[in-house]
C-alpha cells in the first residue's frame, strides 16, 4: 500500500496545527507554516527543549512548552512573544499536559511539585495570570489533559500515590467540567497513555510494547490484544546507526572491532524489535492508525477497523518514528526524529481500493 506524498518539513519532532497554521517544533526553534500551501511564515529561535504547543480556537494565540518549566505565549497575530510563564520547579520534569478552554477564555497546565505529585492550574488568557489551583497538597500524579467534545469535559489521566511510595498506587481516569467537579473512575491498569473514542464511550490504553486494551465508560475491560511481536534481538551500540551512517562513519574493520570491544566489555543488549510509538482515530472513530517502530531505524503505520480490530493495511517507513497525526483535508503526519512527512490518504480509507492485507 502506497500513500500519496505531499510535503517534507525537516528538523521537526512535532506538529500542531488548525484550519490557517502549521506549526513545527523541533525543540530549539518553532516554525509557523500556511497551513493550505507549507510556506514558511515566521519562526521563533533561542529555545529549549521545546516540543509541544497548542492553538488557541480563535488561532490568535500559540501556547509552547518547555521541558525546562516553561510557558512561552505567542501572537499569532503579530507574530511576537508576549509572555513567559516560569511553571513549576527547575528540578521537575516539565512534560506534563496542558491545553486550551473551549472557548479559549483559559488555559490550563499541569505541573509537578517538588514531592513529585501534580496541581492543575489554570490561568486567564486575557492576563495570563493564575485564576485556580486544583489538586493542592494532594498526592495525585497528573500526565495529560485533553478536551472532549462529545462529553464536553476535560479528559484527565494518571495515579494516585500510595501513603507509602510502593507500587501500589490507583491508576485513575478523570472527567472535569473546567469548573470544581471532578468525575473519577478507578481503574486497575497502568496508564501509559490513553485515547477517547468520541462518541462511541470508550477509552483506549495503550504502552509501548503494544499491549491494547480497550475500556468501557465506566472502566471495565472490553478487549485487550497485542500489536507488537514480543520478539526480542541482541544490540550492540553500532547497531544505533543505519547501514549508510555506519558505512560513512567506520570502515567495515572498525565496524567488527567496535562490536568486538563492546562484547567483551558490556556484551549485547536484548531489544524488543517492535515497539509501539502513538496511536490516533480518523474523526468518524471507525479506522485506528498505529505507529510503531522496527528495531532502531525503521518504521510501520498500521491501519485497523475500530473497535474490531481487523488489520486493513500497513506502510512501511525507513525512519524511526516518533508519533502519527492525522490532519483535515484527510492528511497523515509521519513525525520521526529527522523531520515531519505529510501523505494525502484518501486511498487508504477507501475499502473499494484498499489492499488488504494477507
């Protein structure tokens, strides 16, 4: 199966996007592209560790954030940086969710305290100040929000920590209505990562050794399957390069005493060959697409019948992946560490033309 290549847009480790803008970040810069035409319309440098953002709904306002604690806020308008948020500690991680109200009024951020456990804040887009604080002095772990249209709630994920640091904390799955009410449903899983299926009620986990399973709206198993091969193979560090790097950087020679060397004095190391990356739903929740990576260097976009499950088709990639999107205009985002590829996938969709696969 073949899809129809649009646009390579290199150096990116991410995109966000809405109907006017692309925007691509690749951790030290974030580049604004016209959204129908890829051309380059602005771009902001002197970052770090910048890979994720968000649009306002109006499109008047680009929200950034670092992983070194920072909020960075953007005029789309006048393409200027208007405010910078210190969030959290320096000794934190800073990969925690946010996003915008549905009307774009707020914003809210999630961050990690010093005791490891999360608050949710949420702030006026008008003067980008604090307005609430939820989760305060609570011991909750907090890894995303997201906004449901369907349910017209925030959708939040993560795990309560238990009195005594053990293992033994509840992995949770949180509705909120933006405002002090909070829905909670226990769960007995791990969230590595979670999807909402709109309108058809059902939450999707998933982790990267491609264990699936699919919950109901109150939290009990429907279906747990895996995509990935439990396969494991033995790894050496020259095995990190592509056959064309490792030909560029050591001489067939050196290649075999590198490995060699390593042998002796670590031995190899045992990887999984299939590791799941991201998973995403088409807008009519009937198609879910799978990106998973092959070994270090290579790649696999995978497409099945939602919630069956029935493997439709597969596009083999020759990079590592990092995440799949699926854009308007029935687009497909391919995010790897080297840059951000865009396929028409009209094909891909259509049962009368589609290739099943054997």
């Amino acid at each position: 199966m073949k899809l129809n290549f649009i646009t390579k847009i290199k150096n990116g480790k991410n995109i966000v996007f809405d109907d006017k803008f692309i925007v691509c970040l690749s951790g030290q810069k974030i580049t604004l592209l016209n959204r129908s035409n890829f051309s380059e319309i602005a771009y902001f440098s002197g970052l770090k560790y910048t890979y994720d953002a968000q649009i306002s709904p109006d499109g008047s306002l680009l929200l950034a954030k670092s992983n070194q604690n920072n909020l960075l806020i953007y005029s789309l308008d006048k393409l200027v940086l208007i405010k910078k948020i210190p969030v959290g500690s320096n000794c934190t991680p800073g990969d925690n969710g946010f996003t915008f109200s549905e009307t774009g009024e707020y914003f809210y951020n999630i961050i990690t305290r010093e005791d490891l456990c999360c608050e949710l804040i949420k702030y006026s887009t008008e003067t980008f100040e604090p307005t609430e604080v939820f989760f305060r002095d609570q011991r909750v772990v907090i890894n995303d929000i997201v906004y449901s249209k369907s349910a017209k709630k925030y959708l939040l994920n993560g795990y309560e920590r238990s009195a005594n640091n053990s293992e033994n904390n509840q992995s949770f799955i949180l509705w909120f209505d933006g405002k002090s009410s909070f829905e909670r449903i226990n769960i007995d899983q791990f969230i590595w990562n979670l999807l909402y299926a709109e309108n058809l009620g059902i939450f999707i986990l998933y982790e990267i050794h491609g264990k699936i399973t699919l919950l109901d709206d109150v939290g009990r198993v429907i279906k747990t399957f895996s995509i990935c091969s439990s396969e494991s193979k033995a790894m050496n560090f020259i095995d990190i390069f592509t056959p064309q790097t490792r030909e560029k950087l050591f001489s067939s020679e050196n290649q075999e005493k590198l490995r060699n060397m390593e042998n002796m004095l670590l031995g190899s190391t045992n990887i999984q060959i299939e590791n799941l990356f991201s998973i995403t739903l088409t807008d009519s929740n009937k198609i879910l697409v799978v990106s998973k990576n092959i070994g270090l260097t290579s790649g696999c976009v995978e497409f099945y019948e939602f919630p069956e499950m029935n493997k439709i088709s597969e596009y083999k990639t020759k990079e590592a992946l990092l995440k799949t999107m699926l854009m308007p205009k029935k687009q497909l985002c391919l995010v790897s560490n080297r840059s951000c590829q865009i396929f028409n996938y009209d094909t891909v969709f259509d049962p009368s033309v589609i290739n099943p696969v054997e």
